[in-house]
C-alpha cells in the first residue's frame, strides 16, 4: 500500500486489509508468540504442557509473519519472528518428543541392598515417595522405574557407629555403586543415562 506521496508504510505500521481491518499489530504479536515458543522448554519441568503450547504458538507466529509478509509488510521485525519461531518450534518439538520417550520407558528393575551393625537407618526412594526405615544388619528392597537417579543412605544408629555399613545399588541386574564406612552414614547413588533405555 502506497501513501499519498508514493512511498511505502514503515514496518510495523498498521495497514488496512480486506473489510478495513487493521493488520499492523500482526507482527509484534508473532515476534511475541515466536519469543514464548523459544522460552517455553525452560518451564517443562514445572508444567510440561507449555512445550506443547510453545509449540503450537511457533506455528501461529509463522502463519501471521507469512501473512504479514503477503500484504507488504516488510522489516528486521519479521524477521527475528521467522528465526525465533523456527527454533522455537524445533527446540520445542525435541523436548516433547524426549520426554514421550522418558514416559513411555521400559521400566528397570532396581534393587537396593545395605548391611551394617544390630540396627541401623536406610533411607531411599521409589517412584512415589521417600522411605526411611530402620533394618537389622541387612535388607534388601527392589521396584520398578523410570527415573533416571536411584539414592540411598544408611546411617548407624546410636552405637552402631564402630560397625561396617555398606549399600548397594543393582540397576536392571547390574551393580552400578556400591560404598561402605565404618565412621557414619554411607550413600550409594546412580544417575541412568538419560533418555532411559
């Protein structure tokens, strides 16, 4: 569109499409919608549903950059939103399909093993919550999951300092830590490689 001295609007200023409706906030609302999407994975721990949303608002910013673009409309604006929204939806699109990896993972079976003197405390976790326990010179818990960090802690009780406390962590059969001590508590612990496979 032309002004009336023949030259054309600045970028980001409103022009009038079909029904005299206004398309000069286009832009700036893509460029936003393509800033959400790249910043959208830093939250997918609190709230993993805004990956997805983030994903889906890069599309809406491509569309409106494209139909800016189609009525003239020209700029630096512009293009930061095609560049955003393109790595946006990208980086997005990654992070869900790895977690839809991570969720849909075979389970491991992963046992925890601790001795130490008459008594002593184990803590450790499974899938739901955090137990603490009190055993007598050994134990043994198993479980299935798909977490990818397997901890747990023995501590000797009032006495038991003088005695040798060792845990043990199998992870799908196969011994990944084990630790002892004979001064105060003792922690085994494994990170899995992640994705789980």
């Amino acid at each position: 569109m032309t002004q009336a001295d023949g030259s054309f609007p600045a970028d980001g200023a409103a022009s009038t499409g079909a029904g005299g409706r206004t398309s000069g906030r286009s832009p700036l609302v893509a460029l936003w919608l393509a800033i959400a999407a790249v910043i959208a994975p830093v939250f997918y721990y609190e709230f993993f549903p805004l990956v997805g949303l983030g994903a889906v608002a890069a599309v809406v910013a491509l569309v409106l950059m494209f139909r800016a673009r189609s009525r003239g409309q020209r700029g630096v604006m512009l293009r930061w939103t095609a560049v955003l929204a393109v790595i946006g939806f990208v980086v997005d699109v990654v992070v869900v399909v790895i977690m839809v990896v991570l969720l849909t993972a075979r389970p491991v079976d992963v046992e925890v093993r601790a001795t130490g003197g008459p008594t002593f405390t184990v803590t450790y976790a499974d899938d739901f919550q955090t137990y603490t326990e009190e055993w007598q010179k050994d134990g043994v818990k198993w479980w299935n999951t798909t977490k990818k960090t397997v901890e747990i802690t023995v501590t000797p009780s009032p006495g038991g300092e003088g005695y040798l406390h060792s845990c043990q962590i199998r992870y799908g059969g196969a011994v990944v830590d084990q630790e002892s001590s004979d001064t105060g508590p003792v922690t085994c612990q494994y990170d899995a490689p992640w994705p789980l496979k």
